[in-house]
C-alpha cells in the first residue's frame, strides 16, 4: 500500500514537471544574439542590418516559427580581437539560441570559429570572408550577404569591358579588402585589363592623402577601391577633392556608396559601382519593404538593411519547418538550405556552401540613388573554394 502511494506521487510529481516544461518550451521566447557593430566607420551599418531584422520580425507579429523573440546585443565595435569575448558573452552569459552577425570580416572569422566549436547556429548578415563559405563552411553557418568576391569579380568585369587596362586599386588592409581586389583582379583579366599597383592602409585609417599623390602619379585608367561606412565618405569626397574624379574613374564594390551618398553629396555623381542591391529595381517586393522600411524607420533602405532582413527571412523559413523547435536542428538547417528567399533584391537560393546565389547589378550614382543601370553578372556563385561540407 505505502509503496502504492509512493509509486502514485512520483507519478504526480512527474507529470507536474512534463506539464510545466512543455509549458515552458510553449511560452519562452527565441533568444537572438545581435553581434553587430554599433560604434566607429560601420557603426551606420550595423544600425541598418538590426532595423531590417526587426522589420522582418515586426512583419510575423514578433515572432519567428510562431515563438516571440527576444534580443541580446553585443557592440563588436568591428574590433577582431575582442571577437571571441564578444561571442561569449551572447551565447555563454546569455545562452541564445541564434547569433546573427557580423559586418566585419576580421570579427566574423573568429566568431564562426567559437560557433563551430560551440555548434551555435549563425546567421551572417554581411562580412564576406571567403574562409566562412569556404574552408571553415559548416551546417551551422549561414550568409544573407555576400562573399568579398562576389561584387569584386563583377567589378573587374565592368571594368575590362569599359576598356581599363591598367588600373591602381587601394583599400584598407584586412580579409574583405584582399579579398574583394582578388576578386576584381579576376574579373579584370577576364575581361582583358590589369593591375598595376595595390595601395592600402590599416583598417579603419582614413589618411588617404600619400595615397592619392601616388594614384595621380601613376595615371591609371581606372581606380578600384573597397572602403565602407564612414571611411568610403571620407575617401569618395577626398578622391574628388583632389580633382582627381575628374580624370581617373573611381570603382569600387556597391560598399563605397551605400548608405552614404547624403554625406558624399557632389563627390559622389556618376560613379559605378556593382552590388546584389539597388535603387529602382523592377521587383515588386522591394517596393513593399521600401514602403514599410520607410514608415517604420523614416529613411531609405541601403544593402545592408536589406542583408538583416533577408537573415530573419533565412531564420523564419528554418523556424517555419520546425515550428520554432530550435533542438530539431537538422530539420531547421535543411529547411534553411532549401529555402528560396523574396528578397527585396530579387529571390535568390543559397549555394552548397550557404552564401546566396544572386545577380550582381551594374548601379550608377545620380543625385542621392545608386541607380540601376543592368546586371553586370547573373546568378553569380561565389566558388567556395576549400568547402567540404559534411
Ligand atoms: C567586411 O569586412 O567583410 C565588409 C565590411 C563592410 C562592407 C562590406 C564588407 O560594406
């Protein structure tokens, strides 16, 4: 009898605890780390990436898979050696369930390193190191953005075919900017052009001038140059400055005027740039999200605020699948893998090594747009070069 009771009270207090975890699964939220930049030249960028994340999210009455979302915020401050720390304090202080970010490549390098050692799902919503879709591609990581090649190739193309054999490319000294000049080198010398001078300086420094006495001196027929947020401002207006827009045309990936032509202003005009985004795109969702970004956030959209929305887009297609079940991982990823995502860019799918599959459009700068002028390059793949995806 007594061992009866016994039995019937662990069963009582069994059920009690099933009920009260299923009730919990049921009610608590989906914790997302934000690890952006929110200080120094991207702070701009980091800005716009959450607002088009919240927007996506705003869009699902706050929710993702059906569960609400709550926030956590790490200011990376684009600093590669606090990167680890950073990551650490999102996933071990305040145990998400889903990191999005960076903008930085330095930073994002780090951070798919923890997160692979951590098997932390990822969602990149700009850096375009080559290394995280390439040899450090992994189920768990996911890019809404780019890969630095990507516009840098097209870049080169647009270049050649516009007749530049020799040109002098400078940027700032770390993975996006080799990167993104490798990538434009390609393209140039498909396209029957060449590099003649590399000019860069330390990431975030903004001392362009030696620099702009040496592209003068050298009289290239093109300048390629990849800066982004407050230091492409700086250099477009410096570059024009020094009279030298006038003679030397200035390319550069879609980075160097977006989300910055209010601030470049006369610098800017007529410039060419390549980019998966641009202004007056024949599609219909960037119409909507124009329309509702504006509203909610009193501005234009740039890129980047379309990358953030497009990382919930990722997220909400995964969560969907798994009706916001994060522990059924693998059906998550694979539902992500498959997911053809509307994005205000035009729809794109996601290569074997998760970095979107999209078209590279040719953009010039009139007044405050980065005008659409064509598609330099369709359905451009990144190459993924050194993935193995297990
Ligand atoms: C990068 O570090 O990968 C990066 C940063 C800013 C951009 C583009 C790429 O606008």
């Amino acid at each position: 009898m007594k061992q009866r009771r016994n039995v019937l009270a662990a069963t009582l207090v069994a059920g009690a605890l099933f009920i009260t975890a299923a009730g919990a699964q049921a009610q608590s939220k989906i914790r997302i780390g934000l690890m952006l930049p929110y200080t120094g030249t991207y702070a701009a960028l980091g800005t716009a990436i959450e607002n088009g994340f919240r927007l996506y999210v705003q869009e699902l009455g706050g929710t993702l898979g059906g569960r609400e979302i709550e926030y956590f915020k790490v200011d990376d401050e684009s600093e590669p050696s606090k990167a680890v720390d950073n990551i650490n304090k999102l996933i071990k202080r305040d145990n998400v369930d889903v990191v999005v970010g960076t903008v930085h490549s330095g930073v994002v390098m780090a951070m798919a390193k923890v997160a692979k050692d951590t098997n932390t799902l990822l969602v990149i919503p700009n850096a375009g190191a080559e290394a995280v879709t390439g040899p450090m591609c992994a189920p768990n990581i996911f890019r809404s953005s780019f890969s630095n090649w990507q516009p840098g190739f097209a870049m080169g193309k647009v270049a050649g075919e516009r007749g530049a054999k020799k040109v002098v490319t400078i940027t700032w000294k770390y993975a996006a900017g080799d990167e993104s000049v490798e990538g434009f080198k390609e393209g140039l010398k498909a396209s029957g052009g060449e590099v003649v001078k590399d000019l860069t300086l330390p990431f975030p420094n903004v001392e362009f001038q030696a620099l702009l006495t040496d592209i003068a001196a050298t009289k290239p027929d093109a300048v390629y140059a990849f800066f982004a947020g407050g230091g492409a401002v700086k250099f477009v207006k410096d570059y024009a400055a020094a009279g030298l827009n006038k003679t030397i045309p200035l390319y550069g990936p879609g980075f160097l005027t977006d989300g910055t032509l209010e601030a470049q202003g006369a610098s800017a005009q007529g410039m060419l740039t390549t980019l998966h985004y641009a202004d007056g795109l024949d599609v219909a969702k960037d119409k909507l999200f124009r329309a509702d970004y504006n509203k909610a956030y009193k501005a234009t959209p740039d890129v980047y605020a379309v990358q953030g929305y497009d990382a919930a887009q990722m997220l909400a297609a995964g969560l969907a699948a798994v009706k916001g079940d994060v522990s059924k991982r693998s059906e998550l990823v694979a539902a992500m893998e498959k997911a053809r995502i509307d994005s205000p860019r035009g729809s794109f799918t996601l290569s074997k090594a998760h970095n979107p599959v999209q078209d590279i459009y040719l953009r010039k700068v009139v007044g405050s747009e980065n005008r659409f002028e064509g598609v330099a390059v369709k359905e451009l793949a990144d190459p993924a070069r050194g993935c193995n995806m297990k």
